[in-house]
C-alpha cells in the first residue's frame, strides 16, 4: 500500500506514517460527498452558520494543539502558525456572518413582473492546497464554499497530511454531518480521477504554476470549472520620499515571514536609484539581525523551510542568479547540519533575464533591483510572467495610489505589505492563476449565477 509520509524539516525526523486510500475508497469519499450535498443544499443560512461558528470555536479552543502540528511538518515559527489558527477562526465567523448578505438575491429591472439573480450552490468541490499556511488556505476556500451550500472533498499536500485530517475531524466536531468536508489522502497522480468523477462540479487549486497547469488542464478536458491561485513574484516599489527605516522594516518582515514562503511575500523589491544604497545598508542589517532557528523557540524568527529538496533548489536559484550576474549581499550558503534551514538571503543588482527576477523564489531571499526612475520602476514591476501582489512605500499616498492602478497585479497596496482580508477579493493575474477568493466575487465562483424570470 502506498503511503505518505511527513517529516520535521527542523530536524529531518519522521513524524507520522498515512496510508494512501485507493482509487475505490476515493470514489466512495466522493459519493458521500455528494449524497450529503442533497441535503446539505437545503439548509438555511441559519443553519449552516451555527455550525460554522462552532467550528471557528473549535478551531480557536484547540489552538495551540493545531500550531504545533503545522510547526511540526512545515516549520512556521510557533507564533504565526497561532496566528494562523486564529486568522482561520475569523474567516469561519465572517462566511458565518455574512454568507446571507453575499449571496443575496440581486433585483434586475426588465419588462418582467419580477426578475433577479440568485446564487445557489453547485455540488462537491475538490481543493487541492499547499503545505504553506496548511490550514488556512483550506479555510479560505472551505467556509465560504460551504456556506454556499456545497460540500468539498480535499487534497491536501503530502508533506501536512496531519493538519488534513485535524480538519477534517475539526468539522466533524463542530457538529457538521459527515461528508461536508472531506480528506483525500491520495497523491497527485491519482488528483485525475478525483477531477473526472462526475459528482465533482469544480476544483480550485493553491499551489505552484506546474500543478496549477496540470490540474486547469484536466478539468478543461472536463468542463469542470477552476479556480487558480498560483505563484508570484511580487515586486515592491520603494520610491525615493520612502522613510527608510519603515520601508526595511516592511521589506525584512514581508520577505521572512513564513520562513520566506508566502505567495504574497515581497520578493523583488524595485528601489529608486537616490536611495538604493542606503536602503540596501539598512535592510541588509536587519536582515542579517533576525534570529534563524528552532521554530517552536520564542525567539526565532526564521525557522526550517518545508522541506529539504525545496531548500536545495532555492540554493540552485541563487547560485544561478550570481552566475548571471547578481551581487550577493548576505546569506546564500546552506548552513551544516540538520534541517531544511536557510539562512536570510539578499541578491543585489538582480536584472531581467535572471533567474532571481524571472521566476519566483520561494525561500527567504530578496532580489533588489535598481530603478533609474519611476517610469522605470513600474515597467520592471510589470516586467514579469507573474501578478499576484505588488506593492508602493511611499511618503506621498496619492502617488502611491496612482502607481498601485498601473501594476499587473491582483491586490496593489500602498505602505503595507499585501495581505488577504475576507472582505476584500483575493487572486492573481498572468500565471498567478485566474479567478478569486473571498468576499462577494470568491464565494460566488463556485455557485449557480442564475437567471429568474416571473412573466
Ligand atoms: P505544489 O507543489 O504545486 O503543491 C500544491 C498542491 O498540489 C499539493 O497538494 C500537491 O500535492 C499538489 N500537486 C502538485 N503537483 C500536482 C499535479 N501535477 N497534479 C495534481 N496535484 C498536484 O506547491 P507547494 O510547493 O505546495 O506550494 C508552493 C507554491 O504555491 C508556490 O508557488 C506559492 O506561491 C503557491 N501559493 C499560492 C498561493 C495563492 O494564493 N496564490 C497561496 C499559497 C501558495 P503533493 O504535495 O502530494 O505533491
């Protein structure tokens, strides 16, 4: 029997050993899936949002428990991984909350008697997500889907297979019928069938451009529908009335958190020629101040990255970058000993037509990049096959916001780094993927926009 297997990236030990289910067992998840969606569909906003917000309490009361099974199998320093538990617990209040206003009826003048828009459900969902913040992306996708009235079924990367079955058994808790949520553990090469079983209506998929290309591409074949939140390279554009000191600040917090592997983290950041030099300084300080470490330890602030083979390939990207040119300023070297560790990294000089400015780095490494002017700064922002974040620091917040408008991105901010908030749409652009989450334009995607019309 096929098996998946997690293990510590802080110190390489197995954690825990899941048997994979088979090609059968798979289907009949599927089934109850679906056969509780019959009922599941019916139930009032009411209804279903008791159970959510029981399950935000669950998830809140087991906090700590949940922290350290993230921190265990990816290595998110202990206190993000309980902010992240806590981010999950008010996604699945605000669905709760406000489900009923988002998929409201939407009245449409015609010659009819009465015509509107109603939002119903669709059916079984599969998600496939990634180890990076294990649980909140499923809650991203799971409480405004569920909300909606459908039902999903999940395939969650292999490396976190722990925090999967901690959610599903979280929902069970939480009083929801079996089969609402539901964890697949099967590997990414049994994802076809799952995608071509006729109870699932639509996929959405987090993850890196490959698997997001492959999946997109199955369900295509199919005509299921997608959603893609892929991968980016997001470009910060630090201009010249910058306060410097806010602006590093920013830029060490927005690239190391999360060990350096967020989609949205600031990853190129575009500085203008006047104060390159000085920014370079300050940030290369506080870089190089943080603490890398034990991820369970209060004082660490770089744990492990998520897996080995993921921390040699990030090395491979920088070493290629400076072979191309790139000046490395701090880190770049893969410390002895166990672990996935690697240390905080910052490429200066980094050009188009580099790997470190041309494809995403998914670690704790900065690319700076010099800017002659603003002109210049936005075209190199632009200059990428990736939109998901952007950013502008700034001391002026009108020119700010006139930059934020011209960046091919799916969330522009100005003076703070780009963050998810459930009332806002979040997606991205190019081979960010397509399609959004959260808010009205995430919970309708998967739902019937549907016509009605009273003669
Ligand atoms: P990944 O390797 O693409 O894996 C994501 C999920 O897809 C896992 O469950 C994985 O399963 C599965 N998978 C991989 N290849 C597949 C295939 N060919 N067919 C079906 N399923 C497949 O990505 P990751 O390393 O977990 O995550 C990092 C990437 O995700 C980065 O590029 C990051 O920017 C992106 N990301 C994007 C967002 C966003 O909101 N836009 C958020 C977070 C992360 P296995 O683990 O079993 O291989």
């Amino acid at each position: 029997m096929e098996t998946t297997k997690t293990i510590n990236p802080a110190t390489g030990e197995q954690i825990a050993t899941y048997n994979r289910i088979s090609e059968t067992e798979a289907k009949n998840k599927v089934a109850k899936a679906n056969e509780v969606y019959l009922t599941w569909k019916h139930k009032s906003f009411e209804e279903r949002a008791k159970l959510m917000h029981e399950l935000a309490n669950i998830l809140e009361e087991n906090k700590e428990e949940y922290a350290q099974l993230a921190t265990k199998e990816m290595g998110k320093i202990i206190g993000q991984s309980i902010g992240e538990i806590e981010k999950c617990a008010k996604i699945c209040r605000y669905y709760a909350d406000n489900a009923t206003t988002l998929l409201a009826n939407e009245n449409v003048d015609t010659e009819a008697s009465k015509s509107y828009v109603t939002f119903q459900p669709i059916g079984v969902l599969l998600a496939v997500m990634p180890w990076n913040f294990p649980f909140y992306q499923v809650i991203r996708f799971a409480a405004p889907a569920i909300m909606a009235g459908n039902t999903g079924v999940l395939k969650h990367a292999s490396n976190v297979q722990g925090c999967a079955f901690a959610l599903e058994e979280a929902f069970e808790k939480a009083g929801f019928p079996k089969g609402i949520f539901t964890n697949l553990n099967i590997g990414s090469d049994a994802v076809k069938a799952v995608i071509e079983n006729k109870h699932i209506k639509a996929v959405t998929l987090t993850g890196s451009e490959p698997a997001g290309r492959s999946v997109a591409s199955i369900a295509g074949e199919n005509l299921k529908k997608t959603v893609m939140e892929l991968g980016g390279s997001d470009a910060y554009i630090i201009l010249e009335d910058a306060a410097i000191e806010e602006a590093t600040d920013l830029a060490t917090f927005g690239r190391l958190q999360n060990n350096g592997q967020t989609c949205i983290a600031a990853k190129r950041f575009v500085v203008l020629d006047e104060i390159y030099d000085d920014f370079l300084e300050k940030f290369t300080e506080k870089m190089k101040a943080k603490k890398m470490g034990e991820p369970m330890d209060e004082e660490t602030f770089l744990g492990p990255m998520a897996r080995e083979d993921l921390r040699d390939e990030l090395h491979e990207q920088v070493e290629k970058s400076i072979s191309q040119g790139a000046r490395l300023v701090l880190g770049g070297n893969v410390p002895d000993g166990k672990g996935a560790y690697y240390p905080a990294t910052i490429l200066a000089e980094v050009e188009p037509g580099m790997e470190a400015f041309d494809n995403e780095l998914f670690g704790p490494v900065a690319s700076v990049i010099k800017a002659k002017d603003e002109q210049h700064a936005i075209d190199l922002a632009n200059n990428s096959s990736f939109g998901l974040g952007s950013g502008v620091i700034t001391g002026d917040n009108e020119r700010g916001e006139k930059i934020a408008l011209q960046l091919e991105a799916g969330n522009s901010f100005v003076n703070k780094l780009v963050v998810s908030d459930p009332r806002l749409p979040f997606g991205g652009i190019k081979n960010s993927g397509y399609g959004r989450e959260l808010s009205s334009y995430g919970i309708r995607e998967f739902t019937n926009t549907k016509s009605i019309w009273i003669d």
